[in-house]
C-alpha cells in the first residue's frame, strides 16, 4: 500500500468519530434520510399520496395480519412471563439492575409513548364518544366503548410489541454476548450471515424508521407546545416560532444525550414522570373525583372483559373504513417504533429477570396508561355529559388545545396551563434524546458507550430533519411514510417469537447441565 495511503487510512482509524462507526449501517442511513427529506420538500404532494396510498393498501390487505400479530404477541409474552423460563436474568444469575424500578420505568414510559398521549387522552375519547365506529354517537353507550376503544390502542397490544423487541434484544446482548442491536434478535435463525448485508439491511431500516418517527413527533408535538405557548402569552403560532423551540429542544436533548443515560435522561425521565403524577392528582382532586374513580374501575373491568373482542374486531360486516384510520394505524405506528423504544428499553434492563421485565414493560406502563386515560378522558366526559359540555366541539376544532380547554373548568387554570407546557418540553426532550441514543447504539454496530460526537450528529440531525420538514410542510408525509415501515417490523416480530423461545430452549439446556451457556 502506498505510504500516502497508509497516512489517510491511518487517520481515518485515528478518529474517534469514523473509527466507532459502523460504515455499512451510519453511511446509508444518513444518506437515506437526507435524501427522503430533499424528495418530500420538493415532492411533497406526489410523496404524501404515494405514501398514504402504500399505507390503505397495507391497512386493506393486512389488516387482518397487524390484527392476529398483536394478539399472538400479547400472548406470547404472557407465556414467556408464566413459563419455566421467567426467571432467567437478564445478564446472567448474578446480574444486578443498573437503575432503579423507579427510574427504569419512568425511561421506558417516556421513550414509549411520552408526550403524545398527555394531548390524545382528552382528544382520542372524545372523538370515540362523538363518532364511535359503532352505535351511536353521544349516548352513555358510546362513552363507555370510548375509554375501552382508547385503552385498546394504548394498552396491553401495544406494550406487548415493545417488550417482545426489548426482551428479545437484551437476552441476546447481555446473556449471549452480542451486540447491542436489531439484526442480532435472528440470530438463532441467520447466525453469522447476519454480520453481512442482511444484517446491516436491517439496521438501516432501523434507523431510519426511528429517524422519521422521531423528527414527525418532534415536528408535530412543537405544535401543541406552540398551542400552549399562544393559549398563555398570545404569542403567535407559527412556523418560524416552532422551528426556534424545535432549536431550543433539540440543543437541551443533545446536552442531555451527551450526558448519558446516568444523568441528563435518568434524571429528566424521572422528573417528567413526577410532574405527569402532580397533574394526574391535581384533576383527580379539583374534578369530579368520584365519577373519575367510578368511570376507572368500570372502564378497567370493561376492557378486560372484552378484550378479545375488542382487540379481534374486524368490521367485516360493515362498509366502515373507520379501522384504516384508527386501530389499524396505531397498530403500524406500534410496529414502527418497536426497534427504536425496544433497543432502549434493551439498553436499560440489564439484571432483570424475563418475569420482572415483562410486567415492567407490559403490566405497569398499561395501568398507567389506563389511570391517564381515565382521568382526563372521564373528566372531559363528564364536562360533556354533565356538565357545561363544548369538549367535543374543542377536540373538532382543535386537538393541540383539547387538553387547555379542559383545565379552564378548573381552578388556576394558567398555573396548570403553564405546568402542562413545561411537563411537554421535558417529555420531548426525553423523547429526543432516547431516541438519539438508539440510533447510536445501531450505527455504532452495538457500542454502549458512544463517541459524543455520534450523540451529537444525530441529535442535532433529529432536529434538522424536523425543522426543514415543519418548514416545507412535509412532516404530514413523512409521518405516513414512517408507518409503512410497520408492517416488515410486524413480519420480523413474529419470526422472533420462534427465535427468542429456540434460544432461551437452548440456553435453559446448556444452564441444566452445568455448562456456559
């Protein structure tokens, strides 16, 4: 080799960025991404039709596929949780959890679903009650289906398709000695094939599908923070204001980023979950705490008694295209964030066993989910039923501010107004910053410990993408565009059921007869 040669490739090794990057996976991944947003700006509307047709026609011809996936996945998790093998630790039989039960659960709740639904939990019921997919609109009737409806979406499917990932990711990283990343949960299946192309396809496909899935987020929920922002000080809500506090977040997430998990986004993980707590108490005891309590304890039982049929309805048997739009939409944007939210709660739960993990991934998350949604979706119910009423006509006219119009029946409506827009901006962070840290671990080929010039490219190409997006109006077809990316993560789930339980049957085998298993 020439010594000029041997002087550049020298160099390049030398970097401490290009030497911890895994080429075949950071190259194309960011080429990709580049490339997506320059065609959506400048192919906006061909791009958007094009996307939303992909996505009916998955909707159409696999609604049935993301409808049995869900179930097969719940149940297999609740088979993994009850069977011989719940008590393998994560790590090893001597592993210890990194982070507490505390701070473990509030990362995952806040990578998993976070700001999203602190907006939906008023908006989602409220549309249910006034258009239910079936009976009739605005009857005591449609409130109840309206928090089973809203707990379906958000509940036990969804948090299922997270573990599954995450389980599956952790035993492989920490009990087998892999890498930290998607391609490695086939394993027991492609072996060492899965270092080549095939693997390297997978986890582009990872990244890039967290990359959009976070910068629609980020460019949408910038829009409720504005909302908020115009509903406290009167600022106006614009576009050029939402991409300054898209660069006011993106710089507090890169500094959390950089800081690690230990500090920026344990710590901001937790404080979020505490401030999510302080409002969930403030409405329970300013609103009508008994009906709140009544419609809980109803609406739990409700969903859990029909929750196969709920969760296997079809509408065969009608002309409604009501699913498309609704649960099999949630079902796609489940799927769709499953690598990036599994590989970190993979990250986080090292020492747990496979019982503890799931009912820390599965059982919690979905009761707290239930207890939001419950809150505020009964409170603004009652508003509706009992009350004043103008909830539904609010949540029609503007969902962004469905959740401010419900704190103005309350007392210190600006306090909380203001506290709701502060608990955003921390939950976005943490969103951001987790997502951010994925997308290093894949392009790392499986590094836990990242160079922070990684953490931050990515961190501030989150922002950038969201930016431009939010500016040119593409983040409408981009967000489509990231769920058709659910259905070959729905595919490549079911394929892991097999290959988590051949190599946990593997592993217990070797455990049994005294070897390193």
């Amino acid at each position: 080799m020439p010594k000029r040669l041997r002087i550049e490739r020298q160099k390049f090794t030398n970097s401490p960025f290009l030497r911890n990057i895994q080429p075949w996976v950071f190259f194309p991944s960011a080429f990709l991404i580049i490339l997506f947003v320059i065609l959506t700006l400048y192919l906006q509307e061909f791009i958007g039709t094009f996307f939303e047709s992909v996505q009916t026609y998955i909707s159409v011809k696999f609604g049935w596929l993301y409808v049995s996936a869900v179930n097969v996945i719940l149940v297999f998790c609740l088979y993994l949780g009850l069977s011989r093998f719940k008590n393998i630790r994560l790590g090893g039989p001597d592993a210890q959890p990194e982070f507490s039960t505390w701070a473990w659960l509030s990362m995952l709740f806040n990578a998993g679903i976070g700001l999203v639904l602190m907006f939906y939990s008023v908006a989602e019921p409220m549309i249910h009650y006034s258009k239910p997919p079936y009976g009739i609109g605005g009857t005591l009737l449609a409130a109840k289906n309206a928090l089973n409806i809203s707990y379906l979406h958000w509940g036990l499917h969804g948090w299922s398709i997270y573990a599954l990932m995450g389980l599956s990711m952790a035993f492989f990283r920490y009990n087998k000695g892999l890498p930290l990343g998607v391609r490695w949960v086939l394993y027991p299946l492609l072996g060492d094939r899965l270092k080549g192309p095939i693997g390297h396809i997978i986890d582009v496909m990872a990244v890039v599908a967290t990359m959009f899935g976070l910068a629609t987020t980020l460019g949408l929920g910038i829009q409720h923070i504005n909302a908020g922002m115009h509903y406290l000080f009167n600022v106006e809500e614009s576009t050029n204001l939402q991409i300054i506090l898209i660069a006011i977040i993106t710089l507090g997430a890169t500094l959390s980023v950089v800081s690690g998990l230990h500090k920026g986004i344990k710590v901001l993980s937790k404080m979020a979950s505490v401030m999510a707590i302080i409002l969930m108490g403030f409405i329970l005891v300013v609103g009508p705490t008994s009906f709140i309590l009544g419609s809980t304890v109803q609406s739990t039982g409700y969903y859990l008694q029909n929750l196969i049929a709920t969760s296997t309805w079809m509408e065969v048997n009608t002309e409604s295209r009501w699913m498309d739009s609704w649960t099999f939409f949630y079902w796609g944007w489940w799927f769709a964030w499953a690598p990036f939210v599994g590989l970190f709660v993979a990250r986080i739960s090292k020492g747990r066993t496979i019982k503890e993990f799931l009912i820390g991934v599965v059982i919690a998350p979905t009761l707290a989910t239930i207890v939001w949604i419950s809150i505020f979706g009964s409170t603004s119910l009652h508003i509706e039923i009992f009350g004043s009423g103008g909830m539904t006509e609010a949540v029609n006219q503007d969902i962004t501010t469905a959740l401010f119009k419900l704190l103005e029946h309350f007392p210190l409506p600006y306090l909380s107004i203001l506290f709701v827009v502060i608990a955003g901006v921390i939950f976005f962070i943490t969103s951001s910053d987790s997502g951010s840290l994925v997308i290093d671990f894949i392009t790392s080929g499986g590094q836990e410990n990242t160079p922070v010039q990684l953490r931050i490219f990515w961190a501030l190409l989150e922002g950038a993408v969201a930016a431009v997006l939010l500016w040119g109006g593409g983040l409408i077809a981009l967000q489509t565009g990231s769920l058709v990316t659910g259905l070959p993560v729905c595919l490549l789930i079911l394929i892991v059921c097999y290959s988590i339980l051949k190599a946990l049957r593997t592993y217990e085998t070797k455990a049994n007869k005294g070897a390193n298993p």
